[in-house]
C-alpha cells in the first residue's frame, strides 16, 4: 500500500475553487485504487491568514509542511496584500527552503481547438520545459540605494551557481536521453555577459558528456518568437528561472491559456516535499464566479502521481483530460464554454471512473 501525505494549500482567489476539484480526483483514484491512499491536511496560508496574522505562514509553517511527501498549491497573490511579500513569502519561499530546484512544465497542446495558431497539430506543440527553479534572478539578492535620492539605484542580482546551474543542466539531458529527445537550451548570453555566458559554457560542457543527445540553442527572444512561429522545433527545453517564468506562459498561449498549463516544482532527490500546482495565478478578474478553469490543477494530479511512481495513474488521468474536451459542453468560459469549475471537476471524474471500470 501506498500512502501520500498532502498538504493542501488551496491559497487565494480562484485556488481553493480549483482544488476542491483536483482532490475530488485524487479521492476518487483512492477509491479506485486499493494500493494507493493519500491523506490531505488543508493549511490556510495566503492573503486573508496575512491580513489576519501578519505573516504568509505560521512561523513554524515550513517545519510544519517538511513532514509531507507532497504539497498541493492552488494559487497565491491577491490585490490588498504587495506581490513581493505575498510570492516571496509563502510560494518561493518553498520552492527555495524544500529545494525545488526542478520545475517540470509541460506544454502540449491537448486538443487542437485549443491553440490560437493555424493549423497545429498536437504532434507540432509537445514539449517539456525544465525551469531552474531556485536562483537567478528569483534569488532575493540585491539592493536598493539612496532611496527617494537622484542618485537612487536599485540592483537585482541574477545568481548562477556552478551547483545550481550544473544540476538542473544535467536534469535535463537526463530527461532528453531517457526520452530519446533532443535538448533545447534558452539563454541570453549576447547581453547578459556574466550569468548567460556562464550558463552557455555550462551546456556545453555537460553536453560533452551527453553526445547522444541533439542540442540547440537559442537566445530568449529568438526562442519566444519560435515558441509562437515554430513550436514543432522545441522538445525537452532548459532555461533559467525567469526566462522559464516568461517562457512557460508563451506556452500556455499556444495551447489554449493558462487554464491548461502546469508545473511541478520538484525535489529530485525527496529530501523535502515536492509542490504541484497550475502556473497560473489566482485570477481576480474571475474569483468567486465558479467559472476558473480546473484542468490545470487536475494536470497537476497527473504530475503529482507520476512523480510517485504511479505513471499508470499519470496517464489515466491525462487521456482523460484530452477526452474531455472533446465534449465542448465541458469547456469553461474562457475558451468559449460555459460549464462552471465543478461541472467539468465532476465530469472528469465520472469520466475516469467510467474508463477504468471493465
Ligand atoms: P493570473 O494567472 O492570475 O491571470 C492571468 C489571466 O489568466 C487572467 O485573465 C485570468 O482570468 C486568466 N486565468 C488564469 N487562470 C485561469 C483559469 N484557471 N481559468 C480561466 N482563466 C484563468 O495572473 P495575474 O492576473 O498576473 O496575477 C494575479 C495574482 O496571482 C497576482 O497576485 C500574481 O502575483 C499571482 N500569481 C500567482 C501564481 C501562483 O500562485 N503560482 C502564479 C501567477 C501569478
Ligand atoms: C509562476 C508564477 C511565479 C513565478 C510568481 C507568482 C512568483 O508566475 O509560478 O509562474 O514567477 O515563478
Ligand atoms: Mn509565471
């Protein structure tokens, strides 16, 4: 049998109406499933417990959240509280003290309906980016001098360790030799002379190591021009953490918006919880209406059991998604639809059911 611990935090605005949905899935695969049982433990962390408390998190909130296998993150940020103490303190925040230095972001388009662009296929727009996920230009490092002053100047500094840069480099040939596909590298090193050009080096050197792998690479505007004219050249893609923030959304675009689009923020080595969530926000502009999309916090379920060695599950979960949406009167609003959050949760999940019954 196997158990996962879950933390819930369902977070603000559209967050908790998503994952309401995405554990009705993971509680239907338990009843399924006699091998497999989770248990979930909901922390309220986000804007209100920050006006309440002053804090993103219980002072003890990380120690609190080590002793899960997984944490389950709908989505943090909501006008009232600034974006830099909201993120900073509870979302990267974890992702930087449990490790996550992988951030697993599909981008593959699941029904052709989805993309804005002419004539793609789901062949043509199927790709894997791997997004450092603990330093950078995210690493917190920097200043702000003289302050209100004419002279006032303010530094965020990108920080690219050998570790840091050399690990989630090697993660990524890794993926592309196991999955018998090429590697494509994001970076800027004709402006940014420092990280970039270290970045580039770093590629290079750990290629060497990987000759079986094809490699390309291509400067971040180049690549988000590509990402939209030529989409079928990307397979397994490496970048940085801001360059992956910007890039992933561009993904998000072409297949369908960010209702579609998810990331695990992963801890390889499980010495601390790994985190899953949509990539999207908690979307103010919609909050409350019961209409935010569930598929890509349902997504995220699929990620969440193939990182537990429950790919049988993963894929279950994923061609039901693609089923799905061959049923137009399961699309949300946003893509034209106007089935509400819990009628496509609820679908999916008869839906699954139905597949896995003999
Ligand atoms: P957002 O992702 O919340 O919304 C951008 C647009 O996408 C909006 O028009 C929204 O309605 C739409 N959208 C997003 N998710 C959707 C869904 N599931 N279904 C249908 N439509 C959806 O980005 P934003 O507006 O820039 O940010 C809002 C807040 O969320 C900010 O505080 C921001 O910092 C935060 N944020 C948090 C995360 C996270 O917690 N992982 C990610 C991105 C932004
Ligand atoms: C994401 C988000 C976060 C990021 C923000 C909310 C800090 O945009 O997960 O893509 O930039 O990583
Ligand atoms: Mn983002």
């Amino acid at each position: 049998m196997k158990h996962i611990k879950i933390a819930l935090i369902p977070g603000d605005g559209i967050g908790p109406e998503v994952i309401a949905e995405g554990v009705k899935v993971l509680k239907a695969i338990e009843k399924m499933d006699s091998d497999i049982s989770f248990s979930f433990t909901t922390f309220p962390y986000g804007c209100e417990y920050y006006l309440e408390n002053g804090r993103m998190m219980d002072e003890d909130g990380i120690e609190k959240l080590k002793e899960f296998d997984a944490i389950y993150l709908g989505a943090v940020g909501y006008p009232g509280v600034p974006d830099h103490i909201s993120l900073r303190d509870l979302l990267l925040r974890i992702r930087k003290e449990f490790d996550q230095y992988v951030n697993l972001r599909p981008i593959s388009l699941l029904n052709p309906s989805l993309t804005p662009l002419k004539s793609r296929t789901e062949e043509d727009i199927d790709m894997l980016v791997i997004r450092e996920n603990s330093e950078g230009e995210y690493a917190g490092a920097g200043d702000w001098l003289f302050p209100g002053k004419p002279e006032e100047v303010v530094l965020q500094t990108g920080v690219f360790s050998r570790k840091g840069t050399e690990r989630i480099i090697r993660y990524a040939y890794e993926e592309a030799r196991k999955s018998n596909r090429s590697l494509t590298s994001i970076s800027k090193g004709n402006a940014l002379n420092y990280s970039m050009v270290f970045w580039d080096s770093v590629f290079e050197e750990v290629g060497k190591e990987y000759p079986d792998v094809k490699t390309f690479s291509y400067l971040v505007d180049a690549a988000s021009l590509y990402f939209v004219s030529n989409p079928e050249r990307f397979e397994v893609v490496v970048t940085s953490n801001l360059f992956g923030d910007i890039v992933t959304d561009i993904g998000a675009a072409i297949t369908g918006g960010l209702g579609f689009a998810t990331g695990a923020n992963i801890n390889p080595e499980k010495a601390f919880p790994s985190m899953f969530e949509p990539v999207h926000g908690s979307a103010p502009d919609i909050a409350g209406k019961g209409i935010a999309n569930p598929i890509a916090v349902i997504w995220s379920v699929s990620q969440m059991l193939d990182f537990f060695g429950e790919s049988n599950w993963g894929k279950a979960v994923l061609t039901t998604i693609k089923d799905l949406l061959r049923e137009k009167d399961y699309h949300t609003k946003e893509i034209g639809g106007s089935a509400s959050t819990r009628q496509v949760g609820n679908r999916f999940v008869e839906k699954l059911i139905k597949s896995m019954s003999p």
